[in-house]
C-alpha cells in the first residue's frame, strides 16, 4: 500500500534546496561583478571625475591669496591628471606656461570671455561637458577606403569636462579659476575586465557550484541519517542511535531524539508491565470466583455462606482494580476536576481506618493512628480519602514481619504533615525516583493480594499534584518506608464543625 503522507515530485530533500540557494547565491553575485565592472564602469569612471574636477578648482578657490598658490595648482595638476589655467577679466593669465599648469584646452579670448560671462550668470560657477558625438569625422563613408573590420569612429575619443568658478581676491580684483580634464576613453579597460570576468566566472562557477554541492551535503547529510532513523523509532526499534554532527542545531536535536528514545523504551517496559500485571490482578479474583462457583454447582452441600462471601470479595476486589485504572486514567488525562470543601481530615482518616477492622482482626494487622487533635484543610474530600486510602493499602502490602502500619498526623507552620510508615523491607536509594511513575513497581513479585491494585501511587502523585501538595517518601532497605504529604491548615466554619460533631 502506497504511504500517503509521502509526496513524490512535489518537494524537494534539503540537499538540492540548500544546494540551489548556494548556486543562486554564487550566481548573485557573479552578476553584480559583472554589473560594477562592465556596464557601470564608464559612469563610475566619470562621476568619479567629475567629483575630482570640482574639488580641485574648489581647493584653488579657497587658497587664490595664497603666496604659494603655484605649487599648490602643480600639485594639483599632476595629482589629478587635469589642466588648470587662472584668467583676469581681460582674458589674460594669471599664472604663466612656465608654472606648470598642465596643458590647457587652447580657447580664443573671445571663447575665455563667454565662459567668464556665462559663469556669472550661473551664480558664479559653471560646469559643462563635451560630448564625443561632436567629434564624429564627417565622411560617412570612411569604411569604403578601409580594409577590414573597424571600430566605431568615436569609439576612441576623449569627453572635455571644464569647471569654473569666479572668485574675488583680496585686493578687490576678479579672476577666473578654469579646471579641465580629458575622460580617457577607457574601452580598452573594459575588455581587459571582460576578459577576465569571463575566466573568473568560469572558475567560479565550477568552485562555487562545488562548494554549494559539497556544503548541503555535509548539512544535510545528518538529517537525513536522523529522518532514516526515527523512521525506525516510530517503528518500535528503541535502541536506536540518533548520531550528532559538528552543527549545535543537529547536535541538539540528536540529543533530544536519543532521550526520547531511552523514555519511549521506558513507556514501552511499563506499558508491557502494566498488562502483565493488570492481567494478573484480573485473573486472580476471576479464576478464584470461576472456581468457587464450579464447586457450588457441582458438589452437594458447597453452597455455603462462606463460599459465597468469597465469591461477592473476589468480584469486589474486581470491581476495585477496575475502577482504580479508571479514576487513574481520568486523572491523568484531566477529565475529573476537584470539588475542595473545607472538612474534618482528621476524622476521615479515622473513618478510613474502621474499614480495616476486619483485616486487622483476620490478618493479625497493627494499624494505629497517631494524632494530636482535629485538623480541618481545604481539599476534595474524595479524592484526599483516595490518598489516605491508597497509602494505606500499600504500607499493608509491603509490610513487615510484624504487620506494623503507622499512620502519624502533625502540624507546624499552619500546615498538616500525614505519614504513613510500615516496617517492611524498604526502598534502595536508586529507586526512590521511579516509585511514583505510572505502573513502575519496585518488586516485579506481587505481594498480597488482599489489600489494593498496585496503581495506588500513581493516583496518590496525580491527586496530590493536583492539590499542589508537598509530598515523598523516605526509605531504604531493611529499614521500612515513610510517605508523607502537606496539606495548608484551614479555618473551620461553624457549618463544618457542626456536621463534624453530628
């Protein structure tokens, strides 16, 4: 039968999906490579230009004054790869060819006066750039004269960028700050990079898809060795190994699966012991009613009240086992709520003790109750009965050679201490934790049968829980057991010590 929860075709395993995102990534970022150093380089190349243009004929503005201004300008000019040339408002130079002013744009004095005029206009300052289109050769057919394959005819030409400014020095004069440079046709450039950018994607993309390949798997590989794995846990296999990795998340994670597994091999002893032992406590009244019954019918005179009371006991301690596992698993799965009343503890515990009288009479069982006065508490009546009752049963169970039970009340800081103490063979120290987990045993041989159904402290734990009551047990081998529980002290009200007198 095909496994509808598996969906071939629709998802992808986390190899190829973290492996994809690694290739998109690899491929990202080859593509803005090629996006900086090809097809924005030219307007990188002039932005970059333009910004060294107007900071320069800026820094000879502020220092026009300066006695050394000169050498600042052949600083500048060499630095920068510009031209700078200083005019009054004649036209004439400030600063003559012998300085070193680099080689400036040859303009006819007519040409310098324009720029000087259209410079005042704009606010004293004035940027423009000369495009190559102007430059194109005016043949159109210049290709038929030559021979083979050519580059386009402005392919090679520079672009002109001038800045000036207007400043007034301070004698009262005014001069004109002109600052030209040549943007380097940089095709040649541009090949060079594409050249290389092919060889460095190809590398790349052999390195990177290598590397994206060789990373999901490594990531992935665990998972999937996890995912094999807990396929055999849901399968029943407990003693499995969930195998960590060098990633913490992974790491963590087997770990959980691997404390899972240990507590799921634990829940599954339990679950077998609980059938086996609730198997036994139902056979036993079942096959003893079985019997007596068969030997009523048959044999003449066996129909006697004796043998009829063990009938209706039998069927009675059935009755108790069931409704034990019953109010154990409504408990557990927080069907039954409490109903608190503030009532008599001391007094219900004596009203507990009274139906023991038979067993103490038939068994030779001690049970004495050692109290300093009446105790009221706010509690569910029922189920604190059910805690008292419960305890009991399994100090008679696992008592001693002297069928010696204690049940001891004291109080201190408002509150009530209830203790239940039997003289049997005790508890070792290693099982002390397990005693309370449900259907855990610590003799795996059951002992009397009389009294309870061996899932009495697993109800004592949960109601007690639910009352949020302090609780445990003291014991160790050869020395008997003591368990013990806290309940807050309450006011009676005139209501309840009148029914408890009644």
């Amino acid at each position: 039968m095909k496994d509808k929860r598996q969906k071939p075709g629709r998802k992808l395993s986390i190899k190829w999906k973290l492996f994809g995102w690694l290739a998109l990534f690899c491929g990202l970022m080859l593509a803005l490579l090629w996006t900086f150093q090809v097809v924005f380089l030219d307007s990188f190349y002039k932005i970059i230009k333009t910004q060294s243009l107007r900071s320069s004929g800026d820094a000879i503005v502020r220092n026009i004054d300066s006695e050394d201004l000169a050498q600042l300008v052949n600083r500048i000019v060499f630095q920068n790869n510009i031209s700078v040339r200083i005019v009054n408002q004649d036209g004439g130079d400030v600063l003559s060819e012998s300085q070193n002013i680099g080689k400036f744009w040859s303009l006819p004095a007519n040409e310098t006066q324009l720029f000087y005029q259209r410079a005042e206009e704009n606010g004293g300052s004035l940027f423009e750039t000369f495009s190559k289109e102007s430059f194109k050769f005016s043949d159109p057919d210049d290709h038929r004269r030559f021979v083979g394959k050519l580059p386009p005819q402005t392919e090679f030409m520079s672009e002109t960028m001038i800045y000036v400014r207007l400043v007034d020095k301070a004698d009262g004069s005014k001069l004109m700050v002109m600052v030209h440079s040549t943007i380097t046709p940089i095709h040649s450039t541009v090949e060079t990079l594409r050249v290389q950018l092919v060889c460095i994607t190809l590398i790349m993309l052999v390195l990177s898809l290598t590397l994206a390949f060789l990373i999901s798997r490594k990531i992935s590989q665990p998972i999937i060795q996890i995912n094999q794995t807990a396929k055999l846990l849901a399968k029943g296999v407990y003693d499995v190994n969930f195998a960590g990795s060098n990633f913490l998340e992974i790491s963590e994670l087997s770990d959980t699966l691997n404390y899972a597994a240990v507590e799921l091999s634990k829940v599954e002893a339990l679950r077998r012991e609980l059938i086996a032992n609730i198997s036994h406590d139902l056979r036993t009244p079942l096959t003893m009613i079985t019997g007596y019954a068969e030997v009523m019918r048959d044999l003449p005179g066996e129909n006697t009240p004796e043998n009829i009371q063990i009938i209706i006991d039998e069927a009675k301690r059935l009755s108790v086992l069931v409704n034990d596992i019953l109010d154990l698993s409504k408990l557990q799965s927080g069907v039954l709520s409490l109903t608190p009343s503030v009532f008599n503890l001391t007094q219900n515990i004596k009203d507990i003790l009274t139906r023991y009288s038979k067993l103490t009479e038939q068994d030779g069982f001690h049970i004495k109750f050692i109290c300093g006065g009446n105790v009221f508490v706010n509690a569910d009546p029922v189920k604190m009965n059910q805690v008292v009752y419960n305890l009991i049963n399994n100090a008679i169970n696992y008592a001693g050679s002297d069928k010696q039970v204690t049940v001891c009340q004291s109080t201190y800081d408002h509150k009530v201490k209830i203790e239940v103490i039997d003289s049997g063979e005790g508890i070792s120290e290693e099982q002390l934790p397990y005693i309370w987990d449900r259907y855990y045993k610590v003799d795996k041989k059951h002992k009397r049968s009389a009294v309870g159904t061996g899932l009495g402290l697993s109800i004592v734990k949960t109601i007690l829980d639910m009352h949020h009551a302090n609780y445990s047990v003291v014991s160790s081998i050869g020395q008997g057991s003591i368990f013990w529980f806290e309940l807050e002290i309450a006011e009676p009200s005139a209501l309840t010590v009148e029914e408890d007198r009644i």
